[in-house]
C-alpha cells in the first residue's frame, strides 16, 4: 500500500486573517509607541518649564533678598572720598520711590514699585550697592517683566553714585542716565504677578519686653541644687533697682583652684538671672517677681527675636576676656515660672537657649540677636540668662548687658490677601511692606494659543530693608 505525500501550507483565508492579525498588533504598537513619544516630549517639556522656572526664581529671589539696603558703615555727611556719609534722609534719598512729593498722597517711601497687567507684572525695586569694604557706591534701580514675546525680561541702571565712580562695559548695571540693555531671564513666561503683603505690624506693636519701657531688673536664682545666687545691679551699681543695663559678677566657678581641675558633676553650680520689669520691690523670691513682673507668652509660629548689646569692659584686665567659648557657658532663654525649668510638654523641649559669649576686646560694644518661633504657644514663662564657667579665672570678671528687649518681628507677619492688597493705592503705607510674593509659570510646547506644559514656582521673599524713610 502506497502511501500519499500531503503537502502543508496557508490557504487564502488563514493567511488573510494573520495578515490582519499582524496588522492590528501593527497599529496597536505604533500608537503605543507615538503615545510614549509624547509623553516623553510632553515630561521633557514640563521638566525643562519647571527648571527654568526655578532658576529665574532663584535669580530673582536672590536680587529681592537686598531690596531697599540702604546702610553703610562710614559715617559723617562727605560727598567724596572714604567717608562717603550714611546720612540717607538727606544724602541717599534715591534708594526710595518717591519720598519728597509735595502731594503726600503720592509720597512713597518705600523701595519697590508693581504695576500690575493681568497676569504679568512690571515690577521695579532699588537697592545700594556697596564695595568690598562695605562702603557706598552707587544706587541701583532694576526692573523685571516680560516682553510682548513672553519672555522675562530684566534690566539694571545706576540713579545714583559716588563722585568720581567710573562704570565700564563689564559692569552688570548701565551707568547714571546711559541706555539701559535687557537681559533675558526665561523664555514663553506665561505668568508673572510680584504681589506685596500686607503692611506689617507697627513699630510700637513689636517690643513685648520691657513693655511700659526700656528699663528692666535682673534678679538672681536662690540657692538650690544646681543655682547659687550673684551680684546683679544696675549700671549705676545699685542692686534693687533696674535701669537700661545690668551687671553681672561674683560669678561661681566650676573650677577647683586648688586641685587645678574642674569640679566634679554633683559640686557644680550654676549662675541665673532673672529679667523682670523695672520694679523697686523688697521682695527676693524670684518666682513671685516673675509672675508679677516678668510673666510672658509666646505665641504659636510667630517670629521673636531676643536682642541686647553686650559691653566691653572697662578695663582690659577684666577676666571676663578670658572666657573660652565651648568651656565656659553663658546663654539666655525661657524658664518656666513654676519649676525653673525649660519650657517642654512631654519631655521634649519647646525652645532652647541660645549661646552668647563676652567681647574678646577692650572696645566698644556688641550686639547679640537670636530670632525663634515656637511650635505651640508657651504660657508663664520668664526670661533668663544663664551662667556656667569652668576656666580658672573668668570668674572673676564682670558681665555687662545693655538695652535688653525681646521683639515680635513685624516682618514674619507675611500676610497675603485675595483680591491682591494694591500697594500703588496706598502709598504711605508702602514702606511698612515686609513681604512680596512671586508667581512665575513658564511653558514648553504650546500650540495653537495653548500653554502646553508649565513649570510653576510660588516664593516668598522678605524684603525687611523696605523703608521706612523717617
């Protein structure tokens, strides 16, 4: 029996159908594929928006930060020469808008100038420039916007400088009265809104203490564990009475003069005292002063700053020159009125002290600042200064503190409202402005009037120097 050979293969239908089975997967791939492509183009498109963005936003964060500088350190009234003078109501009057017009509706003395179009602004603003030794140069007036073309734009030109200043071709601001020569920022800016906070909290609002004057009253610790009373008095050297200074001396020492070593843990003692009003009262018990004299509150997120000068001594043979910072410790901070102890909930610490140290000269005067915030509000608190020497002689010196006062920064009250608050219609309280918001969006890959991908970036720049002119 013979056997017949069959031949294998594709009719027309089978292979009609594979055909369009090859077909589907075809399309399906290249869609997916021209799909990924745009999504690539549209994540590169939004990662390069966002970017540039950024660092249009870094640059200009950075030129706000020294908005209305208006301090130098020479002194005097000179037009020429080293001494150019710090007399800026008279001399440096540039740095402002418009502080002289008669009509005092439009008087302005703040820095800073925003004309709003939309969701563009043309904002101007001025600033000192200074040398490498700090000294007056000029005044500058730069302006950011953006062009028809939706580009950001910024420009920088002299108003002002010292005689005999000679500007080049390298410099980054155009000379007093020349053209002034754009320089682009970012490309397609589809928003840019510069849009100022509330005015901040007036002057007498800020000081929380000494709070009916500048006068205040140190009382020591007692004796206890860890405290052993000193000398605090007035800068007149009375010892009940407070005044706008305070000394402090007869310090413990942690040093053990005969045994040439530190003491151990448990003979350690501290130095603490007290800051309370301005009082003439007999009573010694540091507590009772606090709560009548020296109670205080610290509010939730709001901004303080401690600040006092520190003198230099009167004689260079003060041992108080002696002091080792990281030995030897002298802070000022918070303790609370019923244990002695740094305010805390649940063990954890709500502030902590802040580290000082003396003059390590025999001149002059120094100035301490410590701003902070609190996570919640702190109730029944006293401000204290805290002393701990462990070098054999700095015991011996004397301490002095001058003009202590704790503020409430007005320029943490960062207060953005909606509609915008119109600085240009209130022109007198432009310069009690210590806060602008920016608003930058720039696009990529738009057609057809679209926005295509943005980048956006949302800064808030404090611009603490904004006036105020006298």
């Amino acid at each position: 029996m013979s056997m017949l050979n069959k031949k294998s293969g594709f009719t027309l239908m089978e292979l009609m159908v594979y055909m369009a089975i090859v077909g589907i997967i075809v399309v399906i791939a290249g869609e997916a594929f021209s799909s990924s492509t745009k999504m690539r183009v549209r994540t590169d498109n939004m990662i390069r928006a966002t970017q540039e963005a950024e660092n249009a936003g870094t640059m200009l964060k950075t030129d706000i930060g020294q908005l209305g500088a208006k301090s130098s350190k020479e002194s005097g009234a000179a037009a020429t020469g080293s001494v150019f003078g710090d007399n800026f109501g008279s001399v440096h009057t540039s740095v402002y808008m418009d502080p002289d017009n008669a009509d005092a509706t439009k008087r302005d003395s703040s820095s800073f100038r925003i004309t709003p179009d939309g969701d563009f602004s043309n904002f101007t603003f001025r600033r000192l420039r200074y040398d490498d030794d700090g000294y007056y140069v000029a005044t500058e007036e730069i302006n950011w916007y953006v062009d028809d073309e939706g580009t950001l734009k910024r420009t920088c030109k002299l108003i002002d400088k010292r005689n005999g200043l000679t500007v080049d071709n390298s410099d980054p601001c155009s000379d007093v009265g020349a053209d002034v020569e754009p320089v682009t920022m970012a490309h397609q800016v589809t928003k840019f809104k510069v849009i100022a906070a509330k005015p901040g909290a007036k002057t007498d609002e800020v000081q929380v203490f000494p709070v009916e004057s500048n006068s205040f009253r140190m009382v020591s610790r007692q004796t206890g564990s860890h405290y052993v009373r000193f000398t605090t008095k007035n800068l007149l050297g009375e010892v009940n009475n407070g005044g706008t200074g305070a000394i402090f001396s007869d310090f413990f020492s942690n040093y053990d003069n005969l045994n040439e070593t530190i003491r151990s843990s448990t003979d350690q003692m501290m130095n603490q005292a007290f800051a309370i009003k301005d009082e003439t009262v007999e009573e010694s018990d540091w507590k009772k002063l606090c709560s009548s004299y020296g109670r205080l509150t610290l509010k939730e997120n709001q901004e303080y700053e401690i600040s006092f000068e520190v003198a230099y001594p009167g004689t260079s043979a003060d041992k108080s020159l002696l002091f080792i910072p990281g030995l030897d410790h002298m802070s000022v901070g918070f303790r609370n009125i019923s244990t002695g102890n740094i305010p805390e909930v649940n063990g954890v610490k709500l502030i902590d002290d802040f580290l000082f140290f003396p003059p390590m000269s025999a001149t002059g005067t120094a100035t301490r600042k410590m701003r902070f915030h609190v996570s919640q509000e702190v109730n029944n608190v006293c401000l204290a200064f805290t002393f701990a020497l462990y070098s054999p002689l700095v015991s011996q010196g004397t301490v002095t503190i001058k003009n202590l006062k704790l503020l409430k920064v007005a320029s943490s009250d960062y207060t953005f409202v909606d509609p915008p608050y119109d600085a240009e219609s209130n022109k007198a309280e432009k310069k009690n402005v210590k806060a602008l918001k920016v608003e930058l969006q720039v696009s990529r890959g738009a057609k057809n009037g679209g926005r295509g991908e943005t980048g956006d970036v949302v800064i808030v720049v404090p611009i603490q120097s904004n006036g105020p002119r006298g």
